[in-house]
C-alpha cells in the first residue's frame, strides 16, 4: 500500500478526525511571506526560501514595519491563510497541492511548506514564525493529508482509473467502427464493379436474370440490393445498378450493437470535474513530505 507522507514524527496525531472533517484548526502566527521556488521538495529548497525571507524580513524591521498576523486554518479542506479581524482570505492552499512541510529543529518557531498555485501553477513556499509550536503545525497538515487523502478515496477518486481506461477504450471502439465502416464500402464497390462487369459480358438484349451476388468471402452483402433484371436502355447500354440502402444500423463484425462503455454504470462527471479528480489523484499520488530539519545557519538567522 502506498505511503501517504513521509515523516521524521513518531507520535501519534494530535487532533481528534471529526475535528479535521468537521472543523479547522486555528493557529494565529506571524506570516513573514511567500517566494517561487524551483522544486516541489526538498530541505535545501526551503532552506533557501526562508533564509530569502528571513532577509527581507529584517529589512522591513530595520524600516518600522511590523510583520503581519495571519490567521491559520488547518482542515481536510485545505490551508486557509487569512487576515485575522477581517477574515478576508489571502491565500487558499488546498492539502493535494501541498508536497512539502518542514519545521526548525533549532528554531522551534519557524514553520514553512511548498504549495502548487492553482492559477500560475508555479511552486511557492509560505514560511511562518509559528511562536515555537512549528512541529505541532506540521504534524497537524500531516493529519489533514492524511484524512483528505482517505476521504478523496471513499469519494470515488478511486474510479479515475477506471474513467480513463473506459475512455482509452471507447476511443478504440471508435475506431474500429469507422475502420468497419471503411471496409464495408469497399465491399459495395466491389459488388458494384462486379455487377457492372457481368452486365458489360453479356449479350446484349438477352434480360438474363442475375443470382444474387456475393461478396469475396462467399457472403450475402452487407446492404442487399432488390433483385434487378437488366434492361437496356434506349441507346442500348445497361442502366446503373440500383444505389444500396444509405443508412443502416450500425453494427460491428459480428452483428453485435457498438458498445457504448457509458452505460456501463460508471459514474460520469462534466470534463471541468473529471479533470480535478485527476489534478487531485496526481497531488496526493505524489505525497506530502513532512520533515524537521535546520534552517537557522549564520548568525542573521540565528537572531531572528
């Protein structure tokens, strides 16, 4: 069975399920910021990534300004970054576009993880001063994961496989059927020069009957015509045979109706849907990575 996160924990989850399916948990944290970063894993990539921040941060300070608050909400549903007396959401980070979270292990307030954007579609890494519950945090996204993973399963994600081998094999009947289509036709134009043929060799006048024809595997064509006695016309040449039914139920080879995989019982969704499921099978098929590592590596950090 698939692992669904890696984790540097071995306690136990810290938070009851029906708090994360039912609720969110709140956590009101400084937010020093987001940056782009180039993978979507990795300890050095945030290592980066805060150390960037971290910077800036100082620079701020160094001008007056005050780091913001940030309102967290942790739930099966996602990250929720908002501001805390408003509510007003700045960022929504949904848990099956979130591959990496990570805490200090030197500096216990530092909390940060790696998020897809869903517009740009870009890698981006939030980092927090958590106020010294940085693991708590993560082993909280970690839970979240985990449940959404479980839910998104019991909710049919489990059958996106399935849609997408139905889908493959509709196409391939498809195109057995029209490649049917192309052989009958050249079967009736078969029929038609042999037809012509027979007329062309025989003597003119003489109103033979004609047998049925068959076709080159000693079968009853595929659109019968009604039986014809050839005629001649008045300047003495056989009229054309009679044009063969246009239309006809489609059928394969075999006599069988084209198989519609559709109506099979499969649970059809509008492609907008179908394409989210398979957006979210991919997140969570990649796994979140929990990780505590060190951040703080010179002394600028080390005062932070």
């Amino acid at each position: 069975q698939k692992q669904i996160f890696n984790s540097l924990f071995t306690r136990e989850f810290l938070h009851g399920m029906e708090i994360l399916l039912q609720h969110e948990i709140k956590y009101l944290r400084k937010f020093l910021g987001s940056t782009e970063v180039e993978q979507p894993k990795g300890t050095e990539v945030v290592r980066d990534a805060v150390r960037k921040l971290k910077f800036a941060r100082h620079i701020k300070k160094s001008e007056g300004q005050k780091i913001p608050k940030v309102e967290l909400q942790i739930s099966i549903y996602g990250v929720k970054i908002l501001e805390p007396k408003t509510k007003e959401v700045q960022h929504n980070c949904q848990l099956h576009r979130i591959s990496f979270c990570a805490d200090d292990k030197t500096d216990k307030r530092i909390f940060t993880f790696i998020c897809k954007d869903s517009e740009s579609n870009k890698h981006l890494c939030y980092v927090f001063d958590s106020e010294k519950c940085a693991e708590e945090i993560t082993l909280t996204i970690g839970q979240a994961f985990d449940l959404a993973y479980r839910k998104f399963l019991e909710s049919g994600g489990k059958d996106v496989e399935t849609r997408k081998q139905i889908a493959g094999l509709q196409k391939r009947i498809q195109d057995l059927e029209t490649e049917n289509m192309e052989l009958k036709n050249k079967v009736q134009d078969l029929e038609s020069q042999l037809r012509t043929t027979q007329v062309s060799a025989s003597p003119a006048g003489t109103g033979t009957p004609k047998s049925p024809s068959t076709d080159i595997f000693d079968m009853v064509p595929f659109s019968p015509v009604s039986h014809v006695t050839s005629t001649p016309a008045r300047n003495g040449t056989q009229p054309p045979p009679v044009p063969s039914r246009a239309t006809e139920i489609k059928r394969d080879l075999f006599g069988a109706e084209p198989f519609d995989p559709f109506t099979c019982g499969a649970g059809d969704f509008p492609p907008d849907i179908e394409s989210k499921l398979e957006e979210m099978q991919e997140g969570f098929k990649m796994g979140l990575t929990l990780e505590g590592t060190v951040f703080c590596l010179d002394p600028l950090d080390s005062r932070c």
